[in-house]
C-alpha cells in the first residue's frame, strides 16, 4: 500500500502529474485562474452514482492523497 503523500511512488509508478505555476509558465497571473480567464464553460452536469458502498472524502490535501491512493490500491489509475 502507498503512504499517503508519497510523490516517489508516484513517480516511480508513471502517476505523478507535475504541477506548474504561473511563474514557471512565465504567463500573467492576472490572466489565469477565475479572474480574468478565457476559459468559459459551456454547460455542468451533476452525475448521481447509483448503488455500491459509498466512501466520504474530505476536501483536504490529506483526503484527497488517500483517494489516489486507494484508486492506485483498486487498479483504477
């Protein structure tokens, strides 16, 4: 099982996914993220899952790192 955090496991797996700020892109920040971004959305969808066990995530850094890993744990990445 990967330790939660683990950005060795990650990478070592092929899954780490390198996060890049605005100033490693040398873009303007004023002109990313939701001020001032192009990017319009079209339309949103809610999806309702149906059946099967259900698992509460906290929206944490910790909480999220626990769900990678249990999606690596399951196969599903």
């Amino acid at each position: 099982m990967c330790k939660v955090g683990n950005k060795k496991i990650y990478f070592l797996r092929n899954l780490f996914i390198e996060t890049l700020t605005t100033d490693d892109l040398d873009v303007d920040s004023e002109r990313c993220g939701v001020k001032g971004s192009p990017t319009k959305v079209h339309k949103v969808e809610s999806v309702v899952l149906a059946g099967g066990n259900h698992e509460k995530i906290e929206p944490t850094k910790d909480g999220i790192a626990k769900l990678v890993d249990s999606l690596i744990e399951d196969r599903i990445f």
